[in-house]
C-alpha cells in the first residue's frame, strides 16, 4: 500500500514552479497529443478383493501346505498389482518435482529490473516539510528507446510526436536503442508506466530513492562533487544527446539504481503549481553542466503537454505483499 505523503504548502510550491520555468520554456511546446494510448500411495492389495472373498476363505478347507500360493486378488496377477500401485503413485511424484522445479520469486518482492528502497520519513524542500515513503520498487535505469518500441508495437503505447528533438531524439533511431525515450509528455509517460504494470513516482518518492533514503546524499553517490559518475556537460564535455541507459555505474544509489543524476529528467506524478499543468521532475540532464543542476535536490518541472530531447520515463511499484524486507 503507497504510504501517505504530506503535501507542500501553496508557497513551496509556487517557488518550485518559479525555480523551474526556465526548463520549460527551454524544453518547448509541441502540439497536443491525441487523448491517451489506445489505449498417495498404492491400496493394499486386500483392500481390492470382492467383499465375498472374506467370507469364502473363512469356509474354505485349510490349505495343502505343497500347493502353490494363491494370488490375493481373485484372477490377479502380483506383477500387474505391482505396476498399478506404480502408477497410483506417478502424479503424486510428478507434481513434487514440478513444485520444486518451479522458480521463487525475488526474495525483495520487486520484479525483474528492479531494485528495493526501503522506507522512511525525512525532510523535504526548502519549507522543511515532512514526506513519509513506504517501501517501493523501482526500475535500475530510465525507460529506453526499444523498451518503448515494443510497448508501441504491442498497442498499449503511442508514438506521437516521439522524434521532437533533432539530435537528441532516441525512438526508431539506429544506435540509441539503449538511451532513454525522450519526447514523451506526462500522458504517455504514464500510460508505459501502467502498461507494465507499473506507475510514475511521486516527487517524494524519487527523491528519497536518490537521496540514499537517511543518508541524505547531495548526490546519488555520495558526497564528491560530480566528475565522471554520470551522463551530463560537466568536465569539459559538451554532449548533444543522452548516454545508453547504466553507463555509468560509479553513479549509482545505494541500491544500485543508475542515471538518477544527469542523462535525463523523468517524470513525477505530482504537481508544482496551483492548477494541475505541471508536473515536477528530477534528475537533471546530460545538457546540465555545473553540480547544483544535478543534486538530488534540484526541482524541476515542465506542463504536462511538453515534450523534450532531455526528459523521459523511471517507472516504480509496490513490493510484493509477502516479500522479506
């Protein structure tokens, strides 16, 4: 169950969405998309006798000690007892290896390509608010350019609009399979997340995954300042699209999650403005190049109609109920 969160206040909010208009208006419209994807063992051999034969053996003579042994079934044969009492055990024996043949489920309860953040309580945003985060999975890398493919070939995803972004756009372009879709407003971002079935983060939730949970990590990693542990413009290094999707292990959370600073921003289902157009999101990007911009910190927001070469897709879920912790 989505542990509650608590909400920011009108002001918080109003200066996040102040503190990230310069990202939307960087980022760009495009025009609006269609409304939503397309969308056990063998009887004793007596217990198979008639109920006459009892009774007839009671009236029967003693028998000849040379004579052969008789059968215990009437007509019966030992060997075909025998087999039969085999084969009344075969299912029972068939079954027992097929349960134990059968694969467990990942001891953390998260599905394949997922890591488990435990959860906690800290203090968020410059109001020093309180958020409260229950346990979640969430996916180790962005969502990239073949995983959205397939989630279009299949039907539940559209592609519209998917190549906004010149040099920097990933969907269909040979190469950049493994970099993350980009060009996807909130709608669609959403709509590949439930096709998993899977949904968006919070705000909260994204941030106390990158924050190390109670480590409060400036970064993903720790505290050294940004170098070469991510996907971004720093250093020298003036990129002009996003890297394939894990590059950069050094950068990860402690859980092993990667790419939650630089490469791209991605997605939250919470809003940072009055009425609803916004939608906060978190990460920074491969275009950032001074450390402030990719503190796991940092808000970040765009209208949820926007569409860019440097936002994309993390999808999280909910632990298995009867999982270890």
């Amino acid at each position: 169950m989505q542990s509650p969160t608590t909400p920011l206040p009108h002001a918080s909010l109003f200066l996040a969405a102040a503190a990230c208009g310069v990202l939307a208006a960087a980022c760009g419209a495009s025009p609006a998309a269609p409304d939503g994807p397309p969308p056990a063992g063998p009887a004793p051999a007596a217990q198979a006798a008639p109920e006459g034969a009892a009774a007839a053996s009671t009236a029967a003579p003693a028998p000849d000690p040379a004579a052969p042994a008789a059968s215990a079934q009437p007509g019966g044969d030992p060997a075909s007892a025998q087999a039969g009492a085999g084969q009344a055990s075969a299912p029972a024996d068939a079954g027992a290896a097929a349960a134990s043949a059968a694969p467990e489920a990942p001891s953390d309860g998260c599905p394949d390509g997922m890591a488990r953040v435990p959860g906690g309580s800290f203090v968020m945003g410059p109001l020093k608010v309180k958020a409260t985060v229950g346990d979640l999975c969430m996916d180790r890398t962005e969502v990239t350019a073949e995983a959205y493919a397939a989630c279009v070939k299949a039907g539940k995803c559209t592609d519209t609009f998917a190549n906004c972004a010149k040099e920097a756009s990933t969907y269909g372009v040979a190469g950049k399979e493994k970099q993350p879709m980009v060009c996807v407003d909130f709608a669609q971002a959403q709509a590949y997340c439930a096709a998993q079935g899977k949904r968006l983060p919070r705000d909260d939730e994204w941030e106390w995954a990158a924050r190390g949970g109670e480590a409060a990590r400036p970064y993903p990693w720790g505290d050294e300042a940004p170098k070469d542990q991510l996907c971004w413009s720093g250093g020298g290094t003036v990129r002009k699209t996003a890297c394939d999707v894990g590059s950069f292990p050094a950068g990860a959370n402690p859980q092993g999650i990667q790419d939650l600073a630089g490469n791209v921003f991605e997605w939250t289902t919470s809003a940072n403005d009055g009425n609803g157009k916004m939608r906060v999101a978190r990460g920074g990007s491969w275009r950032d190049g001074i450390p402030p911009l990719v503190r796991t910190a940092r808000p970040g927001g765009f209208e949820a109609t926007y569409r860019c070469g440097f936002l994309g897709i993390r999808c999280v879920t909910e632990p298995a109920a009867n999982a270890a912790p």
